[in-house]
C-alpha cells in the first residue's frame, strides 16, 4: 500500500496496535459484540483522491484469490473433493483461482499420493469451477518411484487444470519438527528438492513447478532463488501475519482491532517486499502459496468473524500492490470447521460461506485490472483504506472503514461527473461470526450471489460522496470512460 493512502492514520493506529497486542496467555476471550457504529468520537471528514490516468502500482489477475488446503483432505474428504453439492459454484465465485494442495501431511510417511479415483473427481470439481491445482509431492519421506507414480497419475487426470507441482512444505521447519536431523543444511535441502523436480519432470517434462513453499528463512530463501532460478515457474512462500501463538493480553476485541491495525498493515506490505525482492532474484512471480490471518487454525473469535472479512481485503491488495501475483487463503473442508476456514461442511456436500468469504468475495468484485495510486487526506487520524482499479473505461475503488466511528468520505475520480453505484459489506458487529452480508445478501445454499441493488453514489464538482459506516466496506464503480 502506498506510503501516501498510510499517512492520515498510521501514527494513531499505531498507537492503538501497540496498547492493543496479541502478546500473553490465558485472556478470557470478549464474547460480547463491537457495535459496527459506536465509537468515542463523531463521524469525521475524510478525502480520497484516485491519480485515474496514474502508472499500474499492482495487478489484480483472474487467479488472484486461490484456497489452500491440506494434502490429507484427498484421503479424508474425497467425498467432497469432486462435482456434487455446492463448492464448485463457490469456488467460481472467487474467479479462476488456485486450489494448493500442501500443508504438513504433503510430507506425512503416509503420504504415499492420491488414488485415480479421488484424482477424477477432483478434476470434475476444478473443471467445473474453472480453477486449477497446485499439487505437493511428498519431500519429507521422498521416494523417487512413488513420486514419479504420483505425478504421472495427477497430470493424467488434470491435464489444463494443473497449475504447478511442488515438492515439500516448509522446508524450513524440517528440522525443528524432526523430519531432518540438526546437520541438515538450506544445501542438502537444495539437492534434495531437486531430485524431487526431476523425478517429476521425468515423466512430466513440461509441468511448472512452483516453490520453495518456505516461511521466513532467509538464507534458504535466498539461496533457492539463485539456485533453482531455471527451474520453477513460481516462487512460493507462506505467511500468517499475526504468527501462530493464538490470543494473548487482551480481549477478541482488542485483538481484532489488532489485527485491522496501520501497525499490522505496515508489517505485513514489509514482509510483501521481501518476499518479493526474492521472486525478483528468481525471475519469478511471487505466490504466497498459504496464508491466513494466524497459523495453528486461526484466533478464535477473530479469524472466524466479521474482522477477518475487512482484514483479508486490506491484505490481499497491499500484497497486489506489493508484488504479490496470488495468494492461496489456508481453508479447511471439513465439518470440524478450523477457526481461520473460508468454507465449513454442513451435511454431506454443502459447504457454508464463513466471513472471511465475504472479504474474499468483495475483493473478487473489484474485477480484474491495474491498480493505480490513491491518496487520503482526513482531519484526524482514522483508519480508512481505499484501493482502486483500473480496466479498460471502468474505474472501481474498494474503500474501507477499519475504524469504529463512520466516516464521511468523498472520492475525487478526475473529471466524472454523473452517478456511480456503490455495495456494501456489513456485519451486526466486529466479532459477528454470522450475518455478513454483501448489498444485504448473503450466498445462497447452493452457492450462488448475487448481491441486492446496489446504493447510488451522486458525483459532481465536490467530489462523489460516500457514508462509510463504522467496521464496513464499499465496492464504489465509477464509469469514468
């Protein structure tokens, strides 16, 4: 996120981040809600200026928004992995994305691969949303043979719909979590992450391979892209910005703003740069093939409510315009339903949207295009974002109020002058955990959306003039021409 849209509100949110931490153990956790409207202070004035005709700061592509899921979701969710019940439509809501399949059990001793008749309903399911797999061979307990088998059975079965291969998860942690002995180095990882590409491209020789899957090691991130430069086709690496060390100091609510925070933000567009400053030296584009609000499952009452929804908009497109070309959001598919999921089963093949799906959604809506520079100007120091996308003569900003009280905001768009239309994502509270509704509708059983008439927004001399209400978004689309 520009340096510009950061300075009306960083100094007070990040004040307000550092009183409000996630650090410590054992808080009781805030059951009660955060009024969407309430706050301490009246609404205040706050001025949005999109460069219409500016440079591209970020892309915005049509496999974007991907999902991450566990590799042992092929044994223990087969079932659902296929065309039947609602998740395709579900998934085609996002756009074209990615379905990753990694996590610790890709490198499971019992992950010997996929059996064919999983691999044909997952191909029916990939088909019918339109989106395609990223598929984790095993490198923990790495057996040349077995990969080859795996890989030749998944590309049969995929054919266009496979995005990549890559070989182990977080190698970075091989050790820590005994899979490698304390002399294991980052090149004894190199060589053994390349005899798993070349049993794969020994019967797959045009595959692309993605990686290194890695958290945040330096030296072997580094290291991998000098070295396997020639080799991938995307750099991959993982990120969960609020870490894995779950509530601490404080309440859900306090985490929650937390997490919604300038603070946060501004770490997170940090960690974007590094990792994109890698990619750089591969010549790759940069994926962050799992990420999610906190690791370990999430926050409870935080990853899984409404502040998951306006933090995943806010993150997704700081990382587009910090060099990240897509990101794949760590989701369950069981019915056991993981704090930080984007999707929980309910019966046998219907999934239910959680909020995180919102934001994920919203963002979807914005469109594919270029993002060009937006400033903000305000009063006082207030956390509001905005974001604004360029495609062909279509202008669409997503603007968003991470901060308790509303908000008056007026969007200088060039020379438009006429109407715009405006869709508004909203929650009974910050911690809702039910109820998000985008243009007050939600995603049908089936699946399907389609959000109610949206608001008109009236442009003139002044500027276009938006109320933003506490904890809420907008998705504003102006046909500037």
């Amino acid at each position: 996120m520009s340096t510009m849209r950061r300075l009306g509100f960083s100094l007070a949110a990040a004040c307000l981040a550092t009183a409000m931490s996630v650090a410590g153990t054992g808080a009781a956790r805030a059951a009660a809600a955060v009024p969407v409207t309430s706050g301490t202070h009246s609404s205040g004035r706050v001025t949005v200026r999109v460069d219409v005709s500016g440079p591209a700061i970020g892309q915005v592509g049509q496999h974007f928004i991907g999902l991450s899921v566990e590799s042992g979701a092929l044994r223990t969710r087969a079932p659902q992995l296929k065309n039947t019940g609602n998740l395709a439509r579900l998934l085609a809501n996002l756009g074209a994305g990615v379905l990753r399949f990694g996590g610790d059990t890709a490198d499971d001793e019992s992950f010997a691969g996929t059996s064919a008749a999983t691999l044909r309903g997952l191909a029916s399911l990939v088909r019918a949303a339109g989106w395609s797999v990223l598929y984790t061979e095993n490198l923990g307990h790495f057996k040349a043979a077995r990969v080859r088998a795996d890989a030749k059975a998944v590309r049969r079965a995929l054919g266009g719909n496979l995005f990549a291969f890559a070989c182990g998860n977080e190698p970075d942690q091989y050790v820590p979590i005994g899979l490698r002995p304390p002399s294991w180095t980052v090149g004894d990882y190199l060589a053994q992450v390349n005899a798993c590409y070349q049993a794969i491209r020994s019967i797959a020789p045009q595959a692309p391979l993605a990686g290194p899957d890695a958290d945040y090691h330096r030296t072997l991130l580094a290291s991998y892209a000098r070295r396997d430069a020639s080799t991938i086709d995307w750099y991959g690496a993982h990120y969960y910005p609020l870490g894995c060390r779950g509530l601490r100091a404080g309440t859900t609510a306090s985490a929650a703003t937390s997490m919604l925070s300038a603070t946060t933000a501004e770490a997170e567009a940090a960690r974007f740069d590094i990792y994109a400053g890698m990619a750089a030296i591969a010549g790759h584009p940069l994926v962050l093939t799992e990420t999610s609000s906190a690791c370990r499952g999430g926050i409870p009452d935080v990853s899984d409510s409404f502040a998951s929804a306006l933090w995943v908009i806010d993150y997704l497109l700081t990382g587009a315009e910090h060099g990240v070309h897509a990101m794949n959001i760590a989701t369950g598919l069981s019915a056991a339903c993981a704090t930080y999921t984007v999707l929980c089963l309910h019966g046998d093949n219907e999934y239910f949207a959680q909020p995180v799906y919102y934001g994920l959604l919203l963002t979807r809506m914005l469109g594919t295009g270029r993002l060009v520079p937006v400033s903000i100007v305000q009063a006082w120091h207030q956390h509001i974002t905005a974001f604004a996308l360029r495609s062909g003569g279509r202008l669409r900003l997503l603007v968003e109020n991470l901060d308790s009280a509303a908000a008056a905001v007026t969007l200088h768009v060039g020379s438009y002058r006429g109407t715009a239309t405006a869709d508004r994502l909203r929650a009974p509270s910050l911690l809702a955990r039910s109820g998000v509704t985008i243009q007050e509708r939600r995603v049908s059983a089936d699946g399907s959306f389609s959000p109610g008439r949206p608001d008109t927004v009236t442009c003139a001399a002044a500027g276009c003039r938006l109320t933003l209400p506490g904890y809420s978004a907008a998705l504003v689309k102006v046909p500037v021409g």
